[in-house]
C-alpha cells in the first residue's frame, strides 16, 4: 500500500462522519463522530479476548526486554491492542506505542514503553489491561517519537519525566513511579465524566476538545469505540486535572479539524502484524492509525499540542 492510497482510505473515512450534538464535562468537550449502518467489529479487543481466555500478552523471554512484549492470539477472531493502553503487571507496566491487530491463532512481538520506572520484577506472569490509556498529552508525546522512528521506539527517559512531572502535578505518590497509581488516585474525580460523556447508536468516534488542545478517536465499529470510550474519557480527564489547560485558546470547530485530517501530510508503512500503520508527517499534528482491508481499523490523532508532545 502506497501513501496516495492510504490518504485515499483516510479521506473516504472521514467524509462518511456525521457530527452529534457536543456535550461537555467540565472543561472536557465530546463532540460524537457518527456513521450510519455501521457494521458490528470483526475483531475483538485485547481485554475482551483476555476475558475469554482467548488472548495472552507475557513478556517476550524469563530475563524480559522493556520495550517489546509477546502477544498470542488463541481466538477465531483477530485481536486489537490499541496504541497508548496500559498493560499491568509481568516485570513492569507498560503502555502499547501503536495500535497492532494480531492475526487469528496468531502471535507478533508488539512494542511497548514502560510506565512504571520503579519495579522490574515478577508481578505475575501475563499481563492484564487495565481501565485506563495514559493521559492525552503523553499520548500525543508517544505518538510523535513512534512516528519517527523505524522501529516505533520511543523516548523512554522522556516519558518517565512525563510520568513523574503528572505525579507530582496531581500530588499522586506511586512507590514504584507507576502511572496506574496516579489514576487511581484520581478516580473519583474523573467518575462525572465517564457518567456524562457516554456513547450514543451510531457513534464510532469522537473529537475530544480541552482548552486549545484536541484529539480525535475513531474505530470502524460503533461496539469497539463504545468498549475503548471510558478508557478515552480517563485519558482526557486526567489533563483536566491540571488547570493549566483552561488558559489556552479555543480549539477549532470540530468540522475544521477534520479537514484538517484530510489535508495533513501522511505516511504509510507495513503493520506490526496485521495491516499498515498511518502515520501523520504533519508538524501540528502527533498520531496515527491502523489501515486493514482498506479500511481504517482505529485513528488517534492530537492537536493543539502541549510542550510534552513536541
């Protein structure tokens, strides 16, 4: 697949979105990205194999290597990991750095970058997934290095320093520096957003606005971006956290940031195992996507970027 192709996949992509109604959480905005008839997933995402018990992710050997883990694939079906999800447990936590789809019966070493800089040692020997993906702005840091790099390596002290700098930010102590905590920590005050900022029939996306930052989340089935909504709206609302990101300006109205989308200088490149990786060139954009069967599988995308995303 050649990058005129993939911009072709994307553009079809996005003329098929209808916008719903925004609705707001605080300084958190939704605006729902709607397409009518669309298909149910034809895969599964990882913590819904995992719950089957038809999905494992271990560490790749007894000794580990922070940056790559092994996923196995036991179900019919293929099995979506997607880009910035925490995986808890094993030797440390780690987060996955691009969205991958593992091959029915398959298994592909996926890359990851750890969020847990204090432990390596034997938690239990599979991962689980946890309820949240790191917060938007290291979302958006991770997507940047990823997409310049081959291998999608990134740049692990930063996110340490990143992970550190929400710690400390959120007053959120972790014995082994690890962002789960800082979640759980705050919890409670993100639970008005998960209740708000719910799906509606037909949703398969949404523009998330704060302050003058912006990301967009898609999948290609109105059933998987309903199961990835808490965990987006948690990513979201731990920015929110922070008041800071009241003082920027306004973010563009969501139509304008979707011709945006269309307009951005693209790349394309083989997948970790199923499909290609879409990678956005663009310098004001940080984020990218997984394109199978000419279609895109799942976009995140990130706008209005803070320092630690640059």
């Amino acid at each position: 697949m050649g990058p005129s192709q993939a911009a072709d996949i994307l553009t079809a992509t996005l003329d098929q979105l209808a916008f719903g109604a925004p609705r707001s959480a605080g300084a958190l905005t939704m605006v729902p990205l709607l397409r009518e008839g669309a298909s149910p997933a034809s895969y599964l995402l990882f913590e819904q194999a995992q719950a089957e018990g038809a999905a494992r992710v271990t560490e790749v050997s007894e000794a580990g290597r922070v940056p790559a883990l092994q996923a196995v694939n036991d179900s019919d079906r293929p099995v979506l990991l997607v880009d910035g999800e925490q995986l808890l447990g094993a030797k440390q936590n780690r987060m996955v750095t691009v969205t991958v789809m593992i091959a029915a019966h398959g298994r592909a070493e996926i890359p990851v970058t750890c969020v847990e800089s204090g432990r390596w040692s034997w938690r239990a020997r599979e991962f689980r997934s946890s309820e949240t993906a790191v917060h938007a702005g290291l979302r958006a840091a991770k997507a940047r290095d990823a997409a310049r790099s081959p291998r999608r390596q990134v740049d692990q002290g930063r996110v340490w320093a990143e992970v550190d700098r929400k710690s400390a930010a959120l007053a959120a102590y972790s014995p082994s520096a690890a962002l789960e905590d800082v979640f759980l920590s705050r919890r409670d005050q993100m639970g008005d957003a998960e209740r708000q900022l719910t799906p509606q029939a037909d949703q398969v996306g949404a523009v998330f606005m704060l302050g003058g930052r912006w990301g967009v989340e898609l999948f290609n089935a109105p059933d998987a971006f309903a199961a990835f909504l808490p965990k987006a709206v948690r990513s979201w609302s731990l920015d929110a956290l922070e008041g800071t990101v009241n003082g920027h300006a306004p973010a563009p109205e969501a139509a304008t940031l979707l011709a945006q989308l269309k307009a951005a200088s693209t790349s394309v490149r083989p997948g970790v195992s199923l499909g290609f990786d879409l990678v956005f060139d663009d310098p004001e954009i940080a984020g990218g996507g997984l394109i199978h069967e000419d279609g895109v599988v799942h976009l995140s995308v990130f706008g209005g970027l803070p320092a630690t995303a640059h």
